[in-house]
C-alpha cells in the first residue's frame, strides 16, 4: 500500500498570545481573538461587548508572571488523522479541493494555554488509507511548557509548538481496533454517529459505509513523547481544519460483525472512532 508523503507539508508558526503582547502588537481598540487562539472566548458574548471583554483578556495576560518551564524543545509526535479500521476491513480519508474553495484545506494545531500554534494546507487530492489495522499518520514537532502564576487567575500551562528544521518527519504506526471502551451509550461522554449491525449476514465481501466530514472539524489529541516529562505533564493541543467538508472518510466492513461509530462530546472530529461490539 502506498502512504502519502507528509515531509512536503509547510508548515507556518503563529506567535503565542504571550509573545504577541509583550511585543506590543495587539491593539487594545481592536478584538483580535482569533489571532491568539481564544476564538472560544468570545461565546456568548454580545458583538457590542467584545471590545471591553478584550481589554480585560489583555489584562488578565499581562497578569500572569513564569512560574518554570516543564520542559523545552522537546521532541514529540502528534497524531494528524488516526484511522480506526474496522475487523479485517478498510479504512480511507480522502481530500478533495471542491470548486467552491479557491484555496486549500487549512490544517491549524493549536497549543494550549493561549500558546504558538502552527498551520499548514493540503491543496492536491490524497488519500490517507488504512487496511486490517488501524494507522495513525503523525508529524514530529517540538514542544514547551511553561507554567505561568497569577495573582488573580488560576495557575495556566503554556504549550508552544514549532517544528524541527528541513523537511517534515513523520511516521505512520499501528493503532488498534477499539475494545475497551468506555460505554459508548453514556450520551453526556459519547455521541453515536452510526451503527451498522450485520451480525445475521452471511454475504461475502464488504459492506460499503461513506461519511461526509463536518464544515468546521476540531479536536483533541495527546502527544507521544519519549521524555517521561512530557508524558507526565500529560498535555494535549486542539487541530482544527478549514473547508473539512471537502474531505470523506469510507470503510469497507466485513459482514457478520456488529460496528459503532462514534466521537466524543464537545468534538467534531473528522474521523469517527470504530467500535466493534
């Protein structure tokens, strides 16, 4: 099976929202919230109100004073797309730019605590694929933490990412079907996207199932690392992905098997989890 080629990814950094102010760039009269990743901030907040609602997060940023750094520039991998392949079965995301989009699908990673985030574009078709096992096609970054205190807000970890000089390294690893799961019918944690049961079915071949991918996908994932540091600090940054309509996600599923998809609360994920009950 061919994988497709991430070391041709550009990736683009964005300074954090530390770094921003403290070079005096953001203008006090004007909201820039998207520019230091706190878009999420702004929910629920009237249009009228978000000049006065972003001086005072500009206030609450200069409030906060290093505590330590958890660790530098330290090497980690960060899982792009995981494709959970369904028992002996196919998996495939597929992108394709549509002709409505005169650029391409913007993939942003986004470090937590108002940290540097990065950006890159898929413009050509591709298709990430898995067979009879999971794959999880991940990039190599570099990350730091740092632990900031403030005299009037609870104690916050910044993550910045960046990535290593020359071409992209990534790697493309197993990952197991998913069967110690939490229960997937515990509707405040999971929502079920589809349920396909061909238990009763003894057609050969595959069942063919196609998802189309949400307008605005976001969600979460963890770092792999060696440093037992950065495992112990445990962070995870959020990816977000611009036009993910114009990606699709199918499985062939082999029949007489029971399978669930679906992803977690607060997620819009562009690739579901598989569970085969």
């Amino acid at each position: 099976m061919t994988y497709p080629d991430l070391s041709q990814l550009v990736w683009n950094r964005h300074p954090s929202a530390f770094e921003l102010v403290e070079a005096g760039i953001l203008d006090e009269e004007q909201p820039e919230f998207a520019r230091v990743g706190a878009e999420s901030l702004t929910r629920g907040h009237p249009a009228y109100a978000l000049k006065n609602y972003w001086q005072s997060f500009l206030r609450r940023i200069r409030g906060y004073k290093v505590s330590r750094i958890l660790f530098e520039q330290q090497s980690v991998w960060l899982p792009l797309f995981d494709l959970h392949v369904p028992y002996e079965g196919t998996a495939e995301l597929t992108y394709k730019r549509s002709s409505e989009h005169k650029t391409g699908a913007e993939i942003k990673v986004l470090g937590i605590g108002f940290g540097s985030s990065l950006s890159t574009s898929i413009t050509e078709t591709v298709a990430f694929k898995a067979e009879k096992s999971g794959k999880s096609y991940q990039i190599k970054l570099l990350a730091t933490a740092i632990e900031y205190v403030s005299r009037t807000d609870p104690t916050l970890i910044r993550l910045d990412l960046n990535k290593p000089e020359g071409a992209s390294e990534y790697r493309i690893c197993d990952i197991p079907l998913v069967k110690d799961t939490p229960d997937i019918f515990n509707t405040q944690l999971w929502t079920i996207d589809h349920h396909i049961d061909l238990t009763n079915s003894n057609d050969l071949g595959y069942y063919l199932w196609q998802k189309e991918c949400t307008i605005q996908a976001s969600w979460k994932v963890g770092l792999e690392a060696a440093s037992p540091t950065v495992l112990e600090v445990g962070l995870k940054c959020g990816l977000e992905v611009e036009h993910s309509e114009d990606f699709g996600v199918k499985y062939e599923l082999p029949y007489g098997k029971n399978y669930y998809f679906f992803h977690q609360n607060g997620e819009t994920p562009l690739i579901p989890l598989c569970y085969l009950a």
